[in-house]
C-alpha cells in the first residue's frame, strides 16, 4: 500500500507514521500544511523511533504542495483538523500532537502509530 500521512508541521506523528509504515514494508510519505523551512523533524521523533530500531536518517519535512493526491491509494491526516484543499484525506487519526512536549507523550504517540500503521 503507498500511504500518505499528513499533518500541521510535518515533524512529528506523521514523520514517525512514514518512518513505520516504511519499516513493516508499505511505501509511506508524509507531508504537513506548515512544515518548517528548515525541514528538520522534531528530535524527540527521532529519538523515540531509533528506540525501535527505525532508522531516521532520510526524514524531512515536507510540504502539502509537493504532493500529488493520485499517488497514494490512501491518504491520513494525523488528527489535527487538517484543512488540505487539495488532498482528499480518506481517514483521521485523531492523535494529540506531542510538539513541544516531553519524551514520553513522544513514546505513546509512537506506541498509537505503531498500532494504527499495523492495522492498514
């Protein structure tokens, strides 16, 4: 399955959404409304995935407007009332944003994704 995991800033839930999927063997991207021009994804994204053994390195973030909708046979947004126009978003999550927050709000939306992910 190619999914897209959409949110607000692209540094979060779904980096650590693509970052999964990848790893059970879908082919995921993920983009954000307001993604950072620096690109960088939260550290504590990265932190919590390598706990998994997931490998961080080619994780960006991204913007909506590279996207193109006809790509992905589903597209997800991560819960935070993502108006995309042009993205026709099949599912919400529903997931709390842990931006800004510690460790362990990161290792339970990681934990929340991981069953979602493995769900598809």
């Amino acid at each position: 399955m190619n999914v897209l995991f959409v949110c607000v800033g692209n540094t979060c839930r779904s980096q650590m959404a693509e970052a999964i999927a990848n790893d059970l063997g879908n082919r995921a991207s993920s983009a954000g409304t307001n993604p950072p021009d620096s690109g960088e994804i939260a550290e504590n994204a990265t932190i919590v995935l390598g706990e998994i053994g997931i490998d961080t390195g080619g994780l960006y973030a991204k913007s909506v407007d590279t996207v193109n909708p006809d790509d992905f046979d589903r597209i997800i947004s991560m819960g935070c009332g993502v108006s995309c126009p042009s993205l026709p978003i099949d599912e919400d999550w529903g997931l709390e944003d842990p931006h800004g927050k510690g460790i362990e709000v990161y290792r339970n939306t990681r934990e929340a994704v991981r069953k979602l992910v493995s769900e598809l």
